[in-house]
C-alpha cells in the first residue's frame, strides 16, 4: 500500500489541533504543529499539506507540515528513542523548525526544556543523537540571540504575541477579538509554551469578555 506524502485540496476545518483537507470528497483529517496551522490559508480555500503517515495495528494517522523542512525535522524528533509524534508536534508548536534546529545545533537545553514534557535528561539526549544529522538538513536556522529568548521559551514579547494573535485570527477570530485574548493570557505567569498559551487563549474566548 502506498504511503500518503502530500495532501492537496481545500481546508474544511482548522482548529488548534490540526485540519480536515478536503480532497476530490475525501476528507482527511490531519495532525499538525502550532507553527504550520498558522501557515495555512483560511477556511474554504485550498491548502498544500506535507504529510507523514503513521500506520499501526488499530489505526493509521496523519501528520501534516507547511512545508517539507517541517515535516523532515518531525521525522528527525521522532527518531529518537522516548519522543513520539504527539511530543514532536510539541516541539514544533513551540518552536519554529529553523528554531528548534538552531537550539539542537548550539546545545541550548534551557531553550528546550521549555517544550511541555520536556525535562534535562530528555533534552541532552535530544542533541547528542540530533546535533549533527541536523546539520545535514537542508534548513537555515536563525542563530542569533539567547537560549533565554529562543524558541518557546521566549518571555511574551511582541514576536511571540503577534505569533499567538496570527493563530486566532487564522482560526477565525476577529482581530479585537484576538487582541484582548492575547492581552488575557500575557498576564498569566503560567502560560509558558506556545501551544499551552493557545489552548488559553482559546478558553478566555469561549467564556467571553
């Protein structure tokens, strides 16, 4: 049986979770990172999804990418011993794939230890087995400026509000809307990974203002 590689057709759904892609009728419902559901175009319009099938026993799922950077650095995650998809669709939420490839490469451990689940020992041995086969990918990784500000474990400042603003408009919020969502969560200490900060936000806008 062939493997799906791409999907090609028109958003149904998008929510902070991931996508249902309409294709010829069929509608596929994808897995995907923070940082590539923001990439996708609004509802009703057609997308391009880079997909990694996982088959097993009970199920066959779907994990989708913007492009094929995302998708080849989510292969490298899930090859090391102790993460599987859901922690590597953590990590890509959290970070960016030229980010998280910038924090392996300079053994910035404080920066990945803010990924939810994430703890020292799992960190160390993220960049003992990824430092150098992610050298060889073919990605650009910004590496300028600190562990302290990188990646998901930058303090809520006006990249990483705008990030969060981007995902709710994209997931149909209105922009004022979005706005006094982004403000809400800003002020929660305990809002630390991007992806935590969505589901936050997500909530204050369910209760209303």
């Amino acid at each position: 049986m062939g493997m799906i590689s791409r999907l090609r057709g028109n958003v149904l759904v998008k929510d902070f979770a991931g996508a249902v892609i309409d294709v010829h009728g069929i509608g596929f419902r994808v897995s995907m990172p923070m940082t590539s559901i923001e990439k996708l175009p609004p509802q009703g319009q057609e997308a391009e999804v880079f997909v990694h099938m996982a088959v097993r026993e009970d199920a066959m799922d779907l994990f989708g990418f913007h492009n094929e950077a995302a998708r080849k650095v989510f292969l490298k995650l899930i090859s090391v011993n102790g993460i599987g998809p859901k922690m590597g669709l953590s990590f890509l939420s959290g970070m960016t794939p030229e980010d998280l490839v910038a924090a392996v490469i300079r053994e910035d451990i404080r920066a990945l230890c803010t990924i939810k689940g994430v703890g020292k020992k799992k960190a160390e041995r993220l960049v003992l087995e990824l430092k150098e086969p992610l050298k060889k990918l073919d990605i650009s990784p910004g590496l300028g400026g600190s562990g302290e500000q990188g990646g998901g474990g930058a303090a809520f400042g006006g990249g990483i509000a705008e990030d969060l603003r981007s995902a709710l408009v994209n997931l149909g919020y209105q922009e004022t809307m979005a706005d006094k969502a982004v403000e809400a969560v800003r002020n929660s200490s305990q809002e630390r990974e991007f992806d935590t900060r969505l589901r936050a936000a997500l909530k204050v806008l369910r209760k209303g203002f």
